[in-house]
C-alpha cells in the first residue's frame, strides 16, 4: 500500500522529510480568474470615468476622462498588487517551496486588467488624437501601434510569455522572488498620481513637489533597491553569505 506523502514520519537520525505537494490550480480556474480581472477593470474604468465626469463638471473640455479613467484604473491594479506582494514578502519563512494560492490568482488576473488596459489605451488614442469618429481603421491602428509600441511590447510579453512561465514553467517555486518583482508597482500609484496632478492643478505647489519627492523615492526604493534586496535574500539561500554589498566586495577581492 502506498504511504501518503503528507503523512510521510521523519527519518530516523536525519531531517525531516518536507514533501513538495503541487497546488491545484487549474486550467480552468486559470481562465476564470483572467476574465474577472478583464471584467474587474473594465467596471473600474466605468466607475471612475463617472466620477471624473461629475467632479470635473466645470472643466470637462480641459480635462479628457478618457485619459485620466486609464491611469486610476493602472493605480488600482498596482495597490492589489502591492497588497499582495508585501504580506508575501513579510511571512514567508522557506524561500522557494513555501506557496501561496492567492499569488496565482492574482498573477490570472492582472493579465486579464493588462488585456483591458491596451483596449482602454486603445479607447484613449481615439479621443484624443482621432477626432474623426472612426472606431477601427487600418491607419488609426498603425499609428496607435506607433504610440504606443513599448506599452503593447510590454503587455504582450507578460501575458504570453512571462505569466504563463509563472504560472506553470516554474516547479511550484519562487513565489517570494514573484512577490518581490509585484512589488516594484508600489510606486505606481504615485507617479501616476504626479502626472494627473500636473494636468489638472498648479504643478508648482506645496503637493506636488511633495507628491513628486514621495514618486522619486518610490521608484528608486521599489525599482532599483529591490534587485539587490532580491540578490540578497537569493544569497542567503543558497550559498548562506552576509550582506549583498559584502558579497560584491568579496566577489571583487577574490577575482
């Protein structure tokens, strides 16, 4: 008869056996995750288009919804993120085989809210350089694609190369290091927040040099600081050194 890996003993005289067990995360849950963050932005997106529309009554003409509905709904997106990552971050205590079903379900999500955002960019592109009232062209296509060329590169990889690799190429591991790269949109909210800012207030005044500091700090922080965070705690792991930069001077002196 056949043991149950979860009711495995512990060797005798040796450590004890921590069997991997694979989370069960389907195809199909996979799916329906994505259509909820599809469906998920796009009542976001109404939600606060009928905002912006009441709050900026008096200024409709200067102030294009359109453009500022995107940016709250990316704001959204990246405090989920954010609230994902840094409890992950903070509790976990095995760096590779501890699992957290609520990371998968997000990651099907966000690619379902990185579809929504090119067609919601796509909707922007319409109202602000096509004044003609075609939806769909052959031209207005090429020169959204111009526009926007980088942002649809950037979401065409993460849907169909790096979310899949997450999700199924990675033997159930890592889900700290994931954790750690959905970190770096906790400074989204702040830099998307100085750029409406800037577009719809005084640029110079007291909250906008505030609210600019906190974006360049966040950026740096949650950009740049995390890669050596992540070497670290990678580090620890594996070859059990010290500090990264005591690391790097050692690798130096040993070279």
């Amino acid at each position: 008869m056949e043991v149950d890996p979860l009711e495995q003993e512990p060797v005798v005289g040796g450590d004890v056996v921590e069997p991997h067990v694979h989370r069960n995360f389907s195809l199909a849950g996979i799916l329906l995750h994505y259509v909820i963050g599809f469906i998920g932005s796009v009542v976001i997106y109404l939600l606060s288009y009928d905002i912006h529309w009441n709050y900026y009554k008096r200024d409709r003409k200067r102030v294009n919804m359109f453009v500022y509905t995107v940016r709250f709904v990316r704001i959204v997106h990246a405090v989920m993120a954010t609230g994902v990552a840094i409890p992950i971050m903070l509790i976990t205590t095995e760096f590779l085989k501890q699992r957290f079903l609520i990371l998968d379900m997000f990651v099907a999500i966000s690619g379902g809210y990185l579809t929504f955002d090119v067609f919601g960019k796509y909707n922007e592109h319409l109202q602000v350089y096509e004044p003609s009232g075609c939806l769909v062209s052959y031209r207005i296509v090429r020169r959204f694609v111009k526009r926007n060329y980088l942002l649809i590169l950037h979401h065409l990889v993460l849907v169909c190369a790096v979310y899949p690799a997450v999700l199924f190429a990675r033997n159930d591991e890592g889900d700290f290091l994931v954790a750690c790269i959905l970190f770096t949109e906790f400074c989204i909210p702040f830099t998307e927040g100085q750029w409406i800012m800037e577009r719809t207030l005084e640029p110079h005044n007291l909250r906008y040099i505030v609210l600019s500091m906190v974006a360049i700090s966040t950026t740096f922080v949650c950009r740049i600081l995390i890669i050596p965070f992540m070497y670290e705690a990678t580090a620890d792991h594996f070859v059990s050194r010290g500090f990264f930069f005591a690391v790097f001077v050692e690798s130096i002196f040993d070279t």
